[in-house]
C-alpha cells in the first residue's frame, strides 16, 4: 500500500492510493491514523464508537465466524443489519 498526501491548510487530503481491496483501508488506517472513533453511529442518547483496532478485530470475528460455519470462496452470504449500523462494515468487509 502506498499513498502521496497533499497538505492543503489544516487537512491532509489523500490524492492517490494504491489498494487491492476495499478491506485493506482498515489496516492502512490503523498503522497511518490509528483512530478511538474510526467509526461512530448515533445511539439512542449517546454515541456508539469503533475504534480502528475494535473494527479490525470485529471484521477478523465475522470472517472467522464464517469460516468455523464451513463457508467457502465464492459461495454467496446474505446480510441483513440495522440501516446506518457500523455493524454493516464488519459483516460486508469479513466477508
């Protein structure tokens, strides 16, 4: 992975990145901007928060999960989660 960041007044903006899959942005995340909130959802009268390691460690669960179950490359997985739930990332990236 590799990635060229342009410094543009206060924001880093992210101009090129060279990932394989759409899965690879967490581990990038976690050794380029490790986060206590890298995913959040409003949650009756608080917040729900993920921090990058928490995600990680919920999406390896999931492929484990799937993998204990007998599921193998190529056979198809339906998903049905709450609208807006970081849950819906672990489930669509453990996958």
């Amino acid at each position: 992975m590799s990635a060229r960041f342009t410094k543009s007044y206060r924001f880093f903006f992210i101009s090129q990145i060279d990932f394989r899959r759409l899965f690879d942005i967490f581990p990038y995340q976690q050794v380029k901007f490790s986060n206590k909130a890298a995913l959040v959802r409003k949650q009756n009268l608080g917040w729900e928060k993920y921090s990058t390691d928490e995600c990680i460690t919920q999406i390896n669960r999931v492929s484990a999960g799937l993998r204990n179950l007998g599921l193998k490359r190529g056979e198809k997985v339906g998903i049905m989660t709450q609208l807006g739930s970081p849950r819906w990332n672990f489930l669509d990236f453990g996958t």
